[in-house]
C-alpha cells in the first residue's frame, strides 16, 4: 500500500527537453524523453499530491489525475515553471533544458546555396530556471530539486552545480548506454544542500522517483 505521504501538497515536475527553432522545421535538441519525469509525476500522484507536470516535446500520454502543460522551448518552460511553483510546496526540474538558443529565428526554411559555405549558427543564452526559482522562492520552506546529466568527475560537477544552482537537493545521473537518456532505468546519487548523499542503485526510473519523493516528504515535514 502507498503511503499518501504527498496528501494536500501541490508538486510541480519539469519533464523532456526543450526544442529551440532554428526556422519552422529545425531545431536544437537533445535526448531526453521525459521518462523520468513522468516517472516523478506519476509516482507523486500515487502518493497523495496535486500535480504539475510541465512536459517539453515528450510525446507521451498524460498520466492519469495529472495537470499537464505542454511546452517547446526553454523561455516557454520557465513562464509555465514560474507561472505554477507560484503556490507550489515542491519543484522538481527533470527536464533537460538548453542553455543556449539561436539568436534568429527565420521566418522561412534557411536554403542551402550552391557553391556557399553554410552561414555559422549565433547562440544566446537561455535562462537558468533552476537557479532563478532557487534564488526567489516563491513559498518559504518550498523545497527545490535538481537533476544533472554529467559524464565525467559525475558527483563533483555535482556538488558545484549543487552549490552554483541554489537548489536543496541535486539528482547526479551518469550519463551511460543504459541509464539516463531515453532509457527505462537510471543510477544515481541524491545530493543535498545539508552535505548529505543518497545513492540510488540501477534500477526503474521510479525507483529513483520515490527515493526522491522520499527526500522531498521529510522536508516539507
Ligand atoms: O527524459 P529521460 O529520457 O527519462 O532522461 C532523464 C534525464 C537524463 C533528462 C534526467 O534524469 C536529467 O538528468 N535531467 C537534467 C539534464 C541535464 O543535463 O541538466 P543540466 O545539467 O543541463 O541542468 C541542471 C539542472 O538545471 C536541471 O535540473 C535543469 O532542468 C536545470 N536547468 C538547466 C538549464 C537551464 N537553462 N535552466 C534550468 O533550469
């Protein structure tokens, strides 16, 4: 039997990856396939709470008795982020968001012309959304979660992207053939902001999802 330990709280989870527009048929991507994420919503559903789900590009069906707002790029995501950790108890960011975006848009499909090297791509930079609500939040006691995808020196990259972030509690995922992106399993370390680590043996992205609801519950407590 779940625990409705969620009961009365209002989550708000970031899923997927943020499309950034190149011109109306290409973008900027990355992997992510919002698995995690939704793995986050559903299992915070299972245990009580209202739910959020904020899903970039993922393509999936929406859990059941969850709001979902969908969203492309990452300027659109943080609107929707900002907009619903207004009376949010928990935030947690599983989305892979990009960090920079073309600095145009072409209105029509860029041309490839003969005998014309292609024009290079200028990027911006996108809002940092983690750290933003991490620096205003926007309920006292409001707890705020990170992921980070990282591929060498994993926990610590980690523990300064905890630490540059703001956030009280950072998922470190080793980015591997089958883990992180796209995969149904994933590994992981829970860092938090009080020194603590919890590792979280290869296993369902739920498994990880319900350690992390774990950590969420005793600090809302
Ligand atoms: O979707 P799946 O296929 O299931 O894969 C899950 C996952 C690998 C995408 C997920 O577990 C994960 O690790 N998500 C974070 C990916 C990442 O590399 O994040 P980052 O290191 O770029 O960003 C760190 C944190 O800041 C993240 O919580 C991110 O949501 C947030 N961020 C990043 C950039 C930005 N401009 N704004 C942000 O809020």
């Amino acid at each position: 039997p779940v625990v409705p330990d969620l009961a009365g709280r209002h989550v708000v989870v970031s899923a997927g990856g943020t499309r950034e527009p190149l011109d109306p048929v290409r973008f900027l991507g990355n992997r992510s396939s919002g698995k995690q994420g939704y793995a986050l919503a559903r299992t915070a559903a299972a245990r009580g709470a209202r739910v959020t789900l904020i899903a970039a590009n993922t393509g999936m069906p929406d859990p059941a008795g969850v709001d979902v707002v969908p969203v492309e790029t990452a300027v659109q995501l943080r609107e929707a982020v900002l907009k619903a950790a207004a009376d949010a108890d928990a935030v947690v960011m599983a989305a892979a968001v990009a960090d920079f975006r073309p600095a145009t848009y072409a209105a029509g499909k860029i041309k490839k012309k003969d005998n014309q090297d292609p024009e290079p791509i200028t990027l911006v930079r996108n809002p940092d959304i983690l750290a933003e609500i991490s620096a205003e939040r926007a309920r006292s006691g409001q707890v705020i979660v990170g992921f980070a995808a990282e591929t060498d020196d994993v926990l610590a990259n980690g523990r300064t992207k905890l630490e540059r972030k703001g956030c009280d509690l950072l998922v470190v995922n080793e980015v591997g053939e089958r883990k992180t992106f796209g995969s149904e399993e994933n590994e992981a370390v829970v860092l938090g902001a009080d020194g603590s680590e919890t590792p979280v043996p290869y296993g369902p992205k739920e498994a990880l999802a319900e350690t992390v609801w774990d950590l969420v519950a005793r600090r809302l407590e």
